[in-house]
C-alpha cells in the first residue's frame, strides 16, 4: 500500500536531456543535384564552446554530411538525421557567421565540402523595428528514418527571412541553388529561410542496451508517493519537464501479471506541449514491458498569421512526433537492465511539405 512518503532508489526507464543552441539558419534546396538541404548552427556556451556546424543533407542517399568547426564540443547521438550520418569532418571555414537579433538575420559560411565543391551562404534581412517571431517546434524528426531518440528541437524567435535589397544567396559548386517558398511569395514577402535564436534541443529516450539507472527525488527528478512525476532539465535557463500522470510506479515493487498506464507530456517552460501520449508498464515475471505511445503532437502558442497560417495548412507541423513509438523491455535482478528504442509508425507528412513548397527531394 502507498505511504505518505515518495519511494526512493528506484528504476527509472525514461530519460530527458535539454542543450542549449544560440541560433540557427535552415533552408531546403530545390533544384541542386547533390543536396537537398543546408542548415547552419551557431553555439556560444559553455558545454559546447563556441563556433558553427553546418550540414548538408544529400540527394543521392538521404545521408547527412557535418561539417564542425575545430574546438566544438557537440552530441553526434543528436545528428542522426535523415538516413543516417553520412560523413563528420572537422574544418576551418573560410566564413563562419551567423548572427540573430532582434531586426533580422545575417549569415555568411564558406567552405569546401568532401567532394572539392565549393559551398557559400550569404543572407541579410536586417532591417530596422522589431521582427514579430514565434515559438515552433522545427520537424527535423519528420525526416528520421530510424530515429535513435524522441527529437524534438524546440526554436524561439523564429521568424522567415524577409524579402529585401539584399536576395539570398546559396551557391554550390559555382552554381546558384534555389531554395524552396511558400505559396503567395509576392504577398506575403517572405522566403523559405528559416531561421531562429536560441533553440532547445530536447532529446527524449535515447536508444538503450544495458544496465538501468536509479533515482531518488531531487536532481532533475520529482517523486510522489506513487513514483516518478516529473523529470526535468534546464538548457540556459529554458526548464523542460516530462510529466507523467499518474506516476510511473516503482516498476520492481509492480506484481506479476500487473499492468499499469498513464499519460506522459513533454512542456518547454510554460509554453504549450511540444508532445504527449500514453504510457504503459505490464509486469511477466522478471519482464517488464514499457511502451511508450506518442498520441498528441505539437500543440502552438501565439504565433504570427504567416506562421499560424503555414503551420495550420502543412499538417507535417503539429502531427509528425505521433508517428513515432517507444518500447523498452527491462530485465529485473540483481542488475538491472533495459533493452529499448524507437520505431516510425506512419511517414511524417514531409512528402506534402515538399510538394507545397516545391523543394527537397
């Protein structure tokens, strides 16, 4: 029977980890014959230093290429995009900038990819008052095809860039690259650059074989008297919590042939869900099954018309992390153990996105 006091020094299957990002620049690319998208990261912190990491998604096999500037201390469990990691080189470019504030963005990278192709990105839509930007859950893991975590890359302050004096310039191999746009160009003045600072890279149940860790209330993690309900982390002052309710149990005290559900929801602060869904524990012996369901996708603030209005249209938004299942299996004993990972359900509706937006591929 429950007591009045939280249980201590219990198994804890789920995992949440927040980093930081202070800004990004991303397009996808219509017509190159090698990549179909580029994107461009700055960090400044200190778990990662400071410098810029780009990528390219290539056309050919949906791998992604990275290119990091020496010194940069980053996650490669958090890269597995597409197809997969193609290849990871450390560079100097010969152009490395990214800058977001609040009348705009400018970008200029330079360097050379693997293949000997020259690549550069110039964009610069500065201009003076200040932009009106939303919060957006970016649909990078619409695209993942064998995901190793729940990814869900949360942007603040993000805004298209505005059509200006100065057009956007991606060059690959000494050839322009068109970028992708959204229907009414001419109306709306913006293009399909899309860019944001900072982010939060949240990563939920990373991929797991191997002995399972404890935990007591405190650090990150808050107990009742039922269990586990809530973790959290903070990345640079932005709290993410995971809570369950009910609790999840203390799986080694379930009984055989019990089983146990709940929902779960992931928040950003005080932001709306970025993802929610069911949970269930069923107890065989010195078996546990844990399944987690993804049934809730990204539920938006306030937003800017452009963006309410493309988000609304392009469903690939809100419902791509309801195509993703977690299950894990944990062996009880004198050392613990968890076996688990993620599975894709359903395409996340980047297929739609494409064809709206005439870009990828």
């Amino acid at each position: 029977m429950p007591t009045d006091t939280p249980p201590t020094d219990i198994l804890c299957p789920f995992d949440l980890h927040a980093d930081p990002m202070a800004g990004v620049l991303n397009c996808e690319l219509a017509d190159d014959p090698h990549y179909t998208g580029l994107e461009v990261q700055w960090f400044d912190d200190a778990e990662h230093g400071r410098g810029v990491l780009v990528f390219l998604a290539r056309r050919a096999d949906r791998l992604v290429d990275y290119y990091v500037e020496p010194g940069l201390r980053v996650d490669r469990a958090n890269y597995v995009l597409g197809a997969g990691i193609g290849e990871w080189t450390e560079l100097t470019f010969r152009a490395a900038e990214l800058d977001v504030d609040p009348s705009g963005v400018r970008c200029h990278v330079a360097f050379t990819d693997l293949a000997g192709r020259d690549i550069e990105v110039e964009v610069d839509d500065r201009r003076p008052g200040e932009r009106a930007t939303g919060s957006l859950l970016a649909p990078v893991g619409s695209t993942i095809e064998q995901p190793e975590s729940l990814l869900l890359v949360h942007l603040h302050g993000f805004d298209l860039v505005r059509r200006g004096e100065v057009e956007p310039r991606v060059s690959i191999d000494g050839r322009p690259a068109s970028t992708g746009a959204l229907p009414g160009r001419a109306l709306h003045g913006r293009e399909l650059i899309k860019y944001a600072a900072p982010l939060t890279v949240i990563t939920l149940n990373r991929a797991h074989d191997g002995p399972l860790r404890r935990v007591s209330a405190g650090d990150g993690v808050r107990m009742d008297v039922h269990g586990i309900a809530a973790l959290e982390e903070h990345a640079d002052g932005d709290r993410v919590r995971l809570e369950l309710r009910p609790s999840l149990p203390d799986i080694e005290a379930l009984p055989d042939q019990h089983t146990r559900t709940g929902d779960w929801r992931v928040f950003p602060g005080d932001l709306p869900e970025l993802a929610g869904g069911r949970w269930q524990v069923h107890r065989d012996g010195d078996q546990v099954a844990i399944d987690l369901e993804v049934t809730r996708g990204w539920r938006p603030g306030p937003l800017p018309p452009l963006m309410r209005t493309v988000t609304t249209v392009l469903p690939v938004f809100r419902r791509w992390p309801t195509t993703y299942r977690w299950r894990g299996v944990v062996t009880l004993g004198q050392q613990p153990s968890l076996r688990s990972g993620w599975e894709r359900t359903a395409g996340g509706g980047g297929d739609a996105y494409r064809r709206a937006t005439g870009s990828g591929g």
